[in-house]
C-alpha cells in the first residue's frame, strides 16, 4: 500500500532540519540519524510505548516536559548531528556493542524488561548526548521550537487526512 503525501511531509521537515545542517529527512518505522549521508528518519506515530517512554525519561532525567515530543524526537536526532563529533572509538564500539545487546534482549523482553532495556539504551553515551543537546536546545529556544511545529504542522495534518489517519499530532 503507497502512502500519499510522503514526499511532501518529507520536504516539509526537510526545510525544518536544513538550518541544522541535516541533508534531508525521510518517513521510516522508527527515529535515526545517519552520519554518512547526514540524514534524519523519523515515524509519524507518538503513541508508540517506546516514544512514551522517551518522554517520561526526558522528564525524569532533565526536569523538562516537552511541548511537541514529535519536534523532540526530531531534535533528539539532530542531536546525533550536533553533539556527538566526540563518539569515537573504545567509547563508539561501547554503545554500538551496548545496543546490539540491548535490541537483542528486546526480542524476548516482557514489557516490564523493555522499558528497563529502553532506560539502558537511552542512557548511552551517545544517546544522552543527543538528548541533553535536544533539551538544551529546547529549553533555550521555545520559540523556534514553536515556529518549528507551525512549519511542519499543516504537512502533518494533509498527510494524515490523504491516508485516512485520525491521530493527533504534536501535543495537540
């Protein structure tokens, strides 16, 4: 089944992420940067468990509750982007060894085991990078981070409306 509007929504966050220097963004199954091609992907769903546990983690480690977890989520990548030049190494294989064992110990994982292993994840070396360069970045900038959502929001709600999707978006 073609998803309608994928190119546009694509475009729409792409001129969002471009001021970070991020070549492009791209709809996927899940959030990542890619450092070779200096891309972003993300989904369009929030209500996954592991995006509400991102959320509580966020407030639980930084104090900070955001306004648009999709501009988080979207940040926290950037993250990747911006804060990470330091990841390299003994410390590189660590997280990468780290999530390795961390995605194969989610396969069997009851739903009490994966948000500990969620936790372990996201306080990875390159992983709490991002984060805490993304609340920095919020907590510095509520208004771009506002103007951020407004640019992406009308995208959001054709690209919902042309797939038949009834979801809210963005905190709303």
């Amino acid at each position: 089944m073609a998803v309608k509007g994928t190119r546009k929504l694509n475009k729409a966050i792409s001129a969002v992420l471009a001021p970070f220097g991020i070549a492009g963004a791209k709809l996927s199954d899940e959030y990542s940067y890619h450092y070779d091609t200096e891309k972003i992907y993300y989904k369009v769903t929030e209500n996954a468990i592991e995006d509400i546990w991102f959320l509580e983690f966020i407030e639980e480690r930084f104090g900070y509750k955001p306004k648009y977890p999709f501009v988080m989520s979207l940040l926290h990548e950037v993250g990747h982007h911006e804060a990470n030049d330091e990841i390299e190494g003994a410390l590189l294989d660590f997280c990468l060894m780290e999530k390795q064992r961390i995605y194969e110990e989610m396969e069997t994982a009851d739903e009490e085991e994966s948000k500990k292993l969620e936790w372990q994840y996201f306080n990875l070396p390159d992983e709490i990078m991002a984060t805490a360069w993304a609340v920095n970045f919020s907590k510095n900038n509520p208004d771009m981070i506002e103007q951020m959502w407004e640019k992406m929001r009308n995208a959001f709600y054709k690209f919902y409306n042309a797939n038949g999707l009834n979801i809210a978006v963005g905190g709303e």
